[in-house]
C-alpha cells in the first residue's frame, strides 16, 4: 500500500513536471523516426511532419505510423484531422500516395496518387475541393508491403484558382501514374515543410481486383506493371 501511494505520488509530480513543449517534441520525435525507419524522406519527400494526422475509417482502422491495413479496411475515403488554428485563414494540401510501385524493391515506376484534396480550411477536408477521388492502395499479388503515405502543406499563397481544373474520380487511373509528391510540391508553392502526416502499410488482399476493375484495366496476377512507351498506360509484365 505505502509503495501504490509512492508511485502515484511519484505520478502526479512527473506529470506537473514534464512541460507541454517537451510531450509535444517527444511525438513529433517519434512521427520523424517512424517516418525515417521507412525511408519515406529518401522515397517521397525530404522533409519530414512533426505532426500526427489523424486518419479514421469507417471500418474501425486508424492509420498509426506504420501499422499493416488491409485494402479492405480501407476502401472508403476516411475522415482526417489534424491540429490548426482556425483563425488563421489557411489553405491546406492532403496528399495520399504509394511510392512502391510495382513494389518497394524496384520501385521502378515510382508513386501513385491515392488521393490529392487542396484548399482545405482548418481540416474541413469534406468542403475543400477534391482534385482526385480517394482510392484505396492497390498492392498487386506479390507485391509485398507498400507504404502508404499521408501528408498534409500549407498553401503558401492561399487559396488555388480552380476555375479551369477538372477533378479525377475514382474510375480513372490517368494523372495518378509517375506522380511526385516533391515535384507537386514545388510547382504549386506549397510550403515546404509538411505540417502533418502519417502512414500505413498494406499488401494485396482480395479487395484490390475490384479496385482495378473500377479502372478497367486488367491486374496482373503475377509479374508487375510496366508502363507503355507513352508513360501512360499500365501493362502487365509477365516476364
Ligand atoms: C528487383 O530487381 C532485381 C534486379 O532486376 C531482381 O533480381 C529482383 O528479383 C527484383 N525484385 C522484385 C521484388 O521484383
Ligand atoms: C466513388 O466515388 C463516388 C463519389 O464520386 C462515391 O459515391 C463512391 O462510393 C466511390 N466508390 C467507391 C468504391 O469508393
């Protein structure tokens, strides 16, 4: 009983103690080495959140810095929050791709676009305007793990003119093939230093036919994608 009551004594004087800065430090610590274990600097963007995104699925899943997700458990777009003031009047940019395509070994044909959300307010992401429709990760059969990566820029000059961009929905695979988080980074001004981000890791399951189904292109069932003189087509690769 005497050794309880030290411990919580112990407790409560650690908790008045350690400072709101120092909590904060020790998660963004951990978001950057989770992030930095996976080699999403070296693969996707060189600089690293200190934020943790929020991201929530209908299923029950929550994306928690590396944790393995099934394509089933993610088919839906899900909700994502982050911390912001609201006051400030800022315009932010949520990217969500896959830079292990065909796979992490040879990730030859570099990262597809899952999802690319711009002009979010605070992180009402469901009132900002959706460039391309959410689409669940993709890993072909044996394929292995692929990282699957949120990250949230602030728009340097406010908010983006749509006036004439047409959004992608969720049939359609052009625009999402040789994406760059980097390069689309830097074409629309887009602070530089990522203010959130997450991920998790997926693998084939027997949800993602129906996902290239949608695309109307035939998936591999072996071999990995390849793309077509052009750039622009997916082919299987048998060989
Ligand atoms: C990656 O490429 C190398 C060299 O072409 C090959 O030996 C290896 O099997 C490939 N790995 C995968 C997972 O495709
Ligand atoms: C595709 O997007 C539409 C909205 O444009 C949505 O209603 C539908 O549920 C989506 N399909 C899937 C399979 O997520």
């Amino acid at each position: 009983m005497w050794k309880l009551t030290m411990l919580c004594v112990f407790c409560v004087c650690d908790v008045a103690l350690g400072d709101k800065a120092y909590m904060f430090s020790k998660l963004s610590n951990k978001i950057v080495k989770a992030m930095d274990k996976e080699d999403i600097q070296i693969d996707i963007f060189p600089e690293l959140p200190s934020k943790f995104l929020k991201v929530y699925y209908n299923s029950g899943a929550r994306v928690n810095l590396g944790n393995e997700l099934t394509p089933t458990q993610v088919k839906d777009t899900p909700m994502v929050y982050w911390e912001t003031d609201f006051f400030q009047q800022k315009y932010y940019t949520l990217i969500f791709s896959d830079p292990d395509i065909p796979n992490r070994e040879n990730a030859t044909d570099g990262e597809f676009l899952h999802w690319l959300v711009v002009n979010i307010r605070g992180t009402m992401v469901p009132e900002a305007d959706e460039l391309f429709e959410y689409v669940p990760p993709a890993p072909i059969p044996g394929s292995g793990l692929h990282r699957c990566v949120f990250m949230v820029f602030e728009q340097e000059n406010g908010e983006f003119d749509l006036t004439n961009v047409k959004g992608t929905d969720n049939r359609t695979i052009e625009g999402r093939e040789l994406f760059s988080t980097n390069n689309f980074v830097i074409q629309n001004d887009l602070i530089m230093l990522p203010l959130a981000g997450n991920f998790f890791m997926a693998q084939y399951d027997d949800y993602v036919p129906s996902i290239y189904e949608r695309f109307g292109i035939e998936m591999p069932t072996h071999g990995y994608w390849r793309f077509s003189a052009n750039g622009m087509r997916l082919i299987p690769d048998y060989s």
